[in-house]
C-alpha cells in the first residue's frame, strides 16, 4: 500500500546568508514536503527476508543467524581501531553534527561525502539541512526520541576505515521511557553502497515506542528540491522539498541480535554514456540528456536541474540524434570542411607559424605593451591596499570597521531555518560554535 502526506514548512531564508533574527512573514520562503512511503511485503520470521524495490534490496537476519554475527561491527578491533566517541553528541538531546566521509558513498545513485549523525539514532544524508531533519533524506535504524545525555554510560561513536563507516548508538536510552533499559545498533555504510543495520540490545518492542515527541521511523529515504510556481503570486517560486522514496522495514523483526542488508539496485546515474544508458539491461525508464551529459529517469536529487535544461524530452531520443557532426551543415564528403567551399583566412595574431614583419610588430606593440601596463598596475595598487587595510585594523582594533569585521569573523555560515506551525519537539535546529569538536552542530530547540 502507499500512504501519501503532504506538509507544509515555513523556511526564514537570509537575503545575504549567515544567520536569522526572527523573521517577518513576507520574509518566509513556504517549503512543502511531499512524504510518500511503500511499505513492504511481510513474511515468517524464521527465515531471511527479501524484499525488491527500485533503489534497494533488503534482507532480515534473526538471532541465531550466522549472518547477523558476520554483521556486527565490533568497534576498537584492528580493523575498526579508529574509533571516536563524540563527545557533544554523548552529552545532549536532538542534536547533530555533520561528519565527512573518507570515500564515495553510494546512496540512491548519488555520491556522498558528508553525512549528519543525529542523537535520535539515525543518520541525516540531505545537502540542505533544516530543523526537520526526520522528515525524509535519512538512513534511520531506529529513529526515536534517545536522549545520550541521561547515562555517563551512554554514548555516540563513529569509526571510518577508508571501506566502511559504522556509527553506534551504544548504551541510549529513551527519554521519558530511561527505566526500560539501554539500547545498542548501529549503522554501517559500505564503500560498495551497501547498508546494514545491526540491533545487539533491544529491550523495548519498536511498535511500543511512543511517536508524539519524536518520529518513530526505521529504514531510508531520498527527496529531492524543486522550485514551484506559486497560484497566489506567479513570479514567485516556491522550493518545494519531493520525497520520491522511502524503504520501510518490518519493525517486528528487529529484536536482540538482528540485523537488515541493504543491496543497492542499479541506477540511471551510474551510466556515462549515452549507449550505455539507453541500451542498458539493467535499468529502465533511462533517457539520455546530452548538454547535462546525465542519465537519469528525471526522479533523482538533480530534477530542478534536469526540468531547466529542457531534458524531460531526452526520452524520445536516441544516440544518432547526439552524433557530432551531423548537424553541422558545413561538413562536406572530405570531412568538416568542404574543399570546394573558400574559407576565410585567419588573422596574423591566430597564425603562429606565420613570421611577423617589421610593419606588424610596430602595429601590435604599443597596444599589446599598454594592456600589460594597465593590468600591472592595477594588481600593484590592489595589493597596496590590501596591505594597507590589514595594517589599519592590525593597528587600530577598536575602531568601528575593524571590530565589525571581527565580529562578523567565523567559521563558516549555514542558514538557519526556522518552521511555522511545527511543534518543536519534532525539530532539530541548527548553531554555529566555535572548536574542533563542534564545529557545524545542529543543536535542538528548546521546548
């Protein structure tokens, strides 16, 4: 079955970027998020389950199964000896910070080289990120309200070995439920694509876990960003965020010592040309678009820029439309230039085998000299400047225009996005803090 949801956001956009004061409502940019979600089938429990979407192939181990033992990553071994325990995520509630990966990883056909691990024990995987980070583009092994800051013992640990990336919820407890014990899973991404959630301590049923103050979710997700024409005002265009799949587990196989695979399928985006992409066996609904030089089937994180280069078309045509030379009306039998057909002859400054005479160089000289001049000279004095400037404020660090610029000095900007009509429970907000550790945090909101 497919349930569909449509939810509407209010993102205060800044004209000049860096971060928001509390906005007015002609400053809010309205985002609507499009939430559709296909559920799988359900079989025994006995017995490794499969189930083929368009984008993933997933299978359930039980204990028991050697499988779910080979899963597992054990943290701290030799292959995983590089583990790092986050020491602001260990020690808060619906927060997330941005880590990068050391390889490609494959996710719905698109590379990814930076992911958001949130406390609520799942990982973010959007470009754009925003309080509502639970709404889609996540891999969830178990999404809920865990709250890392309740136990000492409770923490958030990552470990990269250049072939896979595991995070571990170790020891997390759920807020409001801290007597129903501890939980323990992880995710795993593989180089290859490839995901696996692993569930060592499990003590409460996932169906029993409370969903007002915190989505409930297990799976993965992947939405792209359009821009919508408004009905109420046509020169606008509202960003409109799609959910354009969702994978959805049985939750009532996750118990102590489980574990669910994810294969990736094949996709429009791995191929790199034109014969390959519309001849492929693998994949279907594949068009070619030859200025993007993409394929795709147009539902992927690229659609705005697949919708803008007119490729929606790409589907009807075939490799010969995009051969080079065929539309050139200049090509003649002898290649692209027909011998019977006079061509202009180039200039003295396009042939440089051509010896320059006396009159030539008295002509370009004082022309080609003047242009260096000017261009010397204005690096010169923009230099001058520079240095100028930097000795001012190096000196004089109390005046106006040099404490404004101190001020303003910082790490890096991300816009701050704030939601109307949202309880703030659902919502992760994100802050700037200075330090190694916490540098691009998203901190929750306070309720």
């Amino acid at each position: 079955s497919v349930l569909c949801t449509v939810l509407t956001l209010c993102l205060a956009l800044p004209a000049g970027g860096g971060f928001l004061t509390p906005p007015s409502l002609s400053q809010c940019v309205c985002v609507s998020v499009q939430i559709s979600s296909t559920f799988p089938r359900t079989a025994t429990s006995h017995t490794p389950q499969e189930d083929s979407q368009k984008y993933y192939s997933w299978q359930s181990f039980g204990p028991g199964h050697r499988r779910t033992e080979e899963l597992w990553v054990t943290l701290g071994t030799e292959q995983h000896n590089l583990v790092r325990v986050h020491g602001i995520l260990s020690n808060t509630h619906r927060q997330a910070a941005r880590v990068a990966l050391s390889f490609d990883f494959p996710f719905y056909g698109h590379s990814l080289r930076q992911i958001t691990i949130a406390t609520g024990g799942f990982i973010f995987t959007g470009e754009v990120t925003h309080r509502m980070l639970t709404a889609t583009q996540y891999i969830a092994p178990l999404m809920a309200n865990f709250d890392p800051s309740f136990s000492k013992n409770s923490t958030v640990q990552y470990s990269d070995n250049g072939e896979m990336f595991v995070v571990q919820w170790d020891k997390v407890r759920l807020q409001g439920r801290e007597a129903e014990g501890p939980f323990t899973f992880q995710a795993v991404l593989h180089s290859t694509g490839t995901i696996v959630f692993n569930y060592r301590d499990v003590p409460l049923a996932v169906e029993e876990i409370n969903s007002a103050e915190h989505p409930v979710k297990v799976g993965l997700s992947d939405a792209f960003m359009a821009l919508v024409n408004t009905p109420r005002s046509p020169e606008a265009r509202r960003r409109t965020i799609y959910e354009y799949h969702r994978v959805e587990v049985d939750t009532t196989k996750i118990t102590n010592h489980s574990a669910f695979e994810f294969s990736p399928l094949p996709t429009c985006l791995q191929h790199r040309s034109c014969e390959l992409c519309l001849s492929s066996t693998v994949t279907s609904g594949c068009g070619w678009c030859n200025i993007l030089q993409r394929c795709s089937d147009g539902i992927d994180r690229h659609r705005q820029e697949w919708l803008d280069h007119g490729c929606s078309e790409a589907k009807e045509s075939t490799c010969e439309d995009y051969t080079p030379g065929e539309s050139d009306s200049s090509a003649g039998p002898f290649g692209p230039f027909s011998p019977s057909v006079p061509q202009p002859t180039p200039s003295p400054a396009l042939q440089p085998d051509m010896p320059v005479t006396e009159g030539n160089r008295q002509q370009g000289a004082p022309q080609h000299t003047g242009i260096i001049a000017g261009v010397v000279a204005a690096v010169v004095l923009l230099v001058a400047l520079t240095l100028l400037a930097l000795y001012y404020i190096n000196t004089h660090p109390t005046v106006a225009p040099p404490f404004y610029l101190m001020q303003r000095r910082t790490n890096n900007y991300w816009p701050s996005m704030k939601f109307r009509n949202q309880g703030c429970h659902n919502s992760y907000a994100e802050v700037e803090v200075g330090g190694h550790e916490k540098e691009g945090f998203i901190e929750a909101e306070q309720c």
